[in-house]
C-alpha cells in the first residue's frame, strides 16, 4: 500500500508539470562544489575547494560567496544548513585537515569544533539528525570505520565504541564525492555506504552509532569504484547509487534498493540511472511525504517515481551533489566551476 502511494504521488506530480529540470543558477565562484545543503525555498548553502562556502537568501537569484578564515587550503565536501544563520561545514584531508566548523551568524564568524587529532584519519562525510544531534564518519583507522558523534550542536565531538564497528575490509573506504555517503533517519538510525577493490557495503546502526551491522550489496566495486551515496525515506526503504568515479558514462550495477532497512540489497537491473552517480535524494512534498527520487553525476541526472526500482533521465548537464527540503520540494545541485541549479517539478518546454 505505501509504495502505490508514493507512486500516486510521484505520478501526481509529473502530471501536473511534466519532468524534473534545473534552472542554471550564477554563484559567483569558480571552485568546485561538492557539498550542498537546501534549506527553504528560498535559503541554500553549498561548499567546495579552498575554504569556500556560498549563501542564498533569496532563492537563488544572488548568492554570496566567502572563505572561512585560515581554511584556504582546506576541500569542503558536506556542508549541513538548519536556516539562514546556522550551517555546518566538513573538511576532508588526511589528519588534522579533516575538520568540523560552525557558523551561527550566516558566515560571518566560522568556530572550528572539532580537528582530527587521529593522524590516519580521513572524514569522509557528516549528517544531522537534527539541529544538536550528528554524527561524522573517517575512512578505516587501525582496521575499522571511525566514527564521531555530537549532542549538543557540535561543541563536543566524541569517538563511538570501536568494539561496536564490525572490521573493515582491505582497501575499504567511503567516497567523500557529495557528502551523502551517510544518512540518517528518525532518532538514532544511520547508514553509510562504502566502496574500495574488496566490496562495497552498508554499514547500519539503530543506536545513533555506537553498534553496527553491515551488508553486502551488489553494487559495483573497485578502487574507483563503489557506494557513493545512501538515502531513506523511512526505517525500511531505502536506496544506493555509485558506478566507477573514472568511467562516467557507465551504468553497470549503480543503483540498489532495500525493502528491510539495509540488512538486504537488491539490485535495479532493466533501468538503471544512466551513468556514475554520487548522489541520491528524495524529493518530498508539502507534508514531507516522498514523492520521488533524484539521482546526479557528471553526466546527468536522472529521477525514479517508484522509489528506485526504475529510472529515467532528465538533463546532460553534470552536478557532484543534490540536496531537497525536508518540505515542499524545493532543491539544489551544485558542481564544477561552481555550478549550481535550482530544482524545478517540470521541465521547462
């Protein structure tokens, strides 16, 4: 019954405006954006290469563009917005580059909160359950994930229990492509998807991170290869996408789906997205209810309105990342030389 409801809301919606589309927007910067973070239908954050974050407060028709200070050579992959003051912003690197900074005042003050103090440590991606509660994950140190959670809006980070993370496979890792290789759900649930030359799995916990389980999945694997992003509409449905980063065009076993909370993974296999993918979200209506998916890459996007089983492009034009409101559909994407798009229901003729 759920899923004929979301495909009833899913048909709905392109009924009334035809295919999903982007409307090119000017962000005024010239670095590339892997991380972006849709707020309302009029507020959205994006961050990418040498400390840059950029703003919009007005749907996209401006955006300011700045640099957090003493971060010019830091990479913003995930950035986290909760409204036109409060974001989050996460830097990748190995050691003390993999960083967590705050701002409170719409960017003119940045607080780092948290320097990795772990020197193998590499942090792939951050996802908030809400405004107090998130969780961060590193690339394996000493054989397993590393994972780091807060309670209280980032002023503490605290390691999770290693005994609780399952061990990591050789040459395991996550891809921090478009800061969705995490996700959360609910209260205490999260996923992350990983890649690498020895498998490509999801990792599950329902106790905000401090127990996991993991799963196999039949998504392609490589070093290049593998899980570069998970999203839930719900605890129990869910999607993946990913593809080998160096082969673009290629769609050969990108995309899955579950139906049990991640503990099992099933292939999509006749329509497929058409290419590399780092990024899957769900788009949601007024009420918040999911009415369909958007997938994107640096060949294209493309949408599925049965939640994931199948899927259809829409537009050439490439993008890293995605981000939808928790309401009313309002989105981003955002990319190379500072791309960035605003989400639009339909196709424009």
């Amino acid at each position: 019954m759920k899923a004929t409801l979301f495909a009833i809301a899913s048909l709905l919606l392109m009924n009334s405006s035809g295919a999903p589309g982007w409307e090119s927007q000017s962000s005024g910067a010239k670095v590339r954006f892997r991380g972006v973070s849709a707020v309302s239908q009029t507020i959205a954050w994006a961050s990418g290469e040498r400390g840059t974050y950029a703003r919009t407060t007005d749907g996209g028709r401006t955006w300011a563009m700045g640099n957090v200070p003493g971060a010019a050579e830091l990479d913003f992959r995930d950035v986290d917005a909760f409204d036109v003051n409060t974001a989050y912003l996460l830097s990748i690197g190995e050691g003390e580059k993999s960083r967590i900074y705050k701002t409170t005042d719409g960017g003119a003050s940045w607080k780092l909160q948290f320097k990795s103090a772990r020197p193998a440590a590499f942090f792939d991606a951050m996802a908030f359950w809400d405004r107090d509660h998130g969780i961060a994950m590193s690339d394996p140190v000493d054989g397993r994930f590393l994972v780091i959670t807060t309670s209280d809006g980032g002023a503490t980070w605290r390691e999770t229990p290693r005994e609780g993370m399952p061990p990591a496979l050789a040459g395991e890792g996550g891809f921090a492509a478009s800061g969705t290789c995490i996700t959360v759900e609910g209260k205490r649930n999260v996923w992350f998807g990983t890649g690498g030359a020895s498998g490509a799995r999801v990792f599950r916990s329902t106790d905000a991170g401090r127990t996991w389980d993991v799963a196999t999945t039949p998504i392609t694997y490589d070093k290049s290869a593998g899980i570069f992003s998970v999203a839930f509409r719900d605890a129990k449905r869910g999607v993946i996408v990913g593809g080998d980063y160096t082969k673009e065009g290629e769609s050969k076993q990108n995309a899955a789906v579950t139906r049990d909370g991640g503990r099992t993974w099933t292939p999509v296999t006749d329509a497929r997205p058409n290419g590399y993918r780092s990024c899957v979200a769900y788009v949601r209506g007024a009420r918040g209810t999911p009415t369909l998916l958007v997938a994107v890459g640096p060949s294209g996007s493309d949408y599925s309105t049965d939640d994931g089983a199948s899927w259809k492009s829409f537009g050439a034009e490439g993008f890293h990342t995605a981000s939808f409101t928790r309401a009313n559909g309002a989105g981003w994407a955002a990319g190379e030389q500072g791309r960035v798009a605003k989400y639009l229901g339909g196709a424009r003729k």
